[in-house]
C-alpha cells in the first residue's frame, strides 16, 4: 500500500515536472517571442508571419552553417540545426483550407491543454482514494482508465499538430539549404506511456474482478 501510495506521488512530481518543462517553459518562450515579433512588426510596419519549432534536415547531407561563433576563443563554428522556428514578412494571400488548418491547429492546442490539466486532479483524487485504503476499487480503475485515454488522446493530437504545422510551413516556405522533415511528427512517448498504463488498468481491473468474486466465494 505505501509502496503504491509513494508510485502515485512520483507520477504527480514526474508529470508537474513534464508539464513545466513541455507547456510552462515553452509558453514563457512563446510570450518573449511574440513580443520580439511585436516589436519587430511596430519597426518595420510590415506583418509577419511566424512558426515556431519545426524539425528540419539539409537539403545537401554535407551542408554545414559556418555563420555562428565560439564567443570563448573567437572562432567560427560549424552548427547544423536540427529543429528552427521562423519568421518573414508576410505577402502572400492564403487559401481557405490553409487557414482551417491553422484554426484546427488552435483548436487542437486549446484541446491538449485542456487535457494535461485534466491528469493531476484524476492523480490527487486516486490518491485520497489510498489514503482510505481503497486500493482495489472500480472508481479507481476508471479514473487510472481516463489518464491513459487522456494520455494517449495529448500524444495523437500533438503529432496532429506537428503534422499541420509542418504542411502550413511547407506551403509558405522553401528554405534554400533546409527542408521540413516529419520523421519526429508522432510523439511516441507519450502514446506509449498511455498504452503501459491503459495495460496496467487492465491488470489491475482482472484482480478486482478476481477479489469480487473471492469475495461472494466466501
């Protein structure tokens, strides 16, 4: 029981931690970016357009940059990006279905969040279910059920994200040493750990049905 309680805890701390380290830090960054593009844009009275971390691969395998320097000994270094964000002047009219992709896009960003502040209140209430010794109880198992459907739901629908964002950029964008590469788009780390942990609820959903009918036995 304690050992299960303590399990519980550490999935709390790992996933507050996940959600600092994957939403928090990536959204203080987004507000210092889009304030930089304000700023940018009141300059130079131009509109931008903007995307933000986009997994790229060299058109040219031996393509290297030399434009970045070693402030440490002041020599030119060799760096070749594996993942960019971009901005340019914006002068190109879109298409109707561009702009449905990026309102599903934002749909789909407002869905994940939502989602990830889901998981902590189901953890908290499984908790205070352990604190009373309910460990092998049928509420449990939905809500455990719930965190890996919501898990595996926030792994899918942010590879959909990727995915639009990259067609959204490819239909604006052709870099001259850079091309779009989707060979990150799924999140399979998440997928997977919804996957272990929807398994586990089945485990563990047998043994209730096991211990309910010890129970009747006797």
């Amino acid at each position: 029981m304690e050992r299960l309680k303590a399990l519980c805890i550490v999935l709390l701390i790992v996933f507050f931690a996940s959600m600092f380290q994957g939403a928090i830090i990536p959204f203080i960054e987004g507000v210092k970016y889009g304030l930089t593009i304000a700023k940018y844009e009141n300059t130079t009275q131009v509109n931008t357009q903007e995307f933000i971390m986009l997994d790229v691969e060299p058109k040219n395998p031996d393509y290297m940059e030399n434009n970045e320097l070693n402030v440490k000994d002041g020599q030119t270094v060799l760096i070749r990006p594996t993942n960019i964000s971009i901005l340019f002047n914006d002068h190109v009219q879109k298409p109707v279905w561009w702009m449905a992709l990026n309102a599903l896009m934002m749909a789909l960003t407002l869905i994940v969040l939502t989602l990830g502040v889901w998981i902590p209140f189901l953890v908290v209430k499984i908790l205070r279910s352990l604190q009373h010794s309910l460990v092998f109880d049928r509420i449990n198992l939905t809500r455990i059920n719930r965190i890996g459907m919501i898990l595996l739901a926030i792994g899918i629908t942010g590879s959909i994200i990727q995915f639009v964002n990259i067609i959204s950029a490819e239909h604006l964008v052709d870099l001259a040493h850079y091309r779009f590469t989707y060979a990150k788009v799924i999140d399979f780390s998440t997928i997977i750990m919804g996957v272990v942990i929807l398994i586990m609820n089945e485990v563990m959903r047998i043994a209730v049905e096991m211990k309910e009918e010890q129970d009747l036995t006797i």
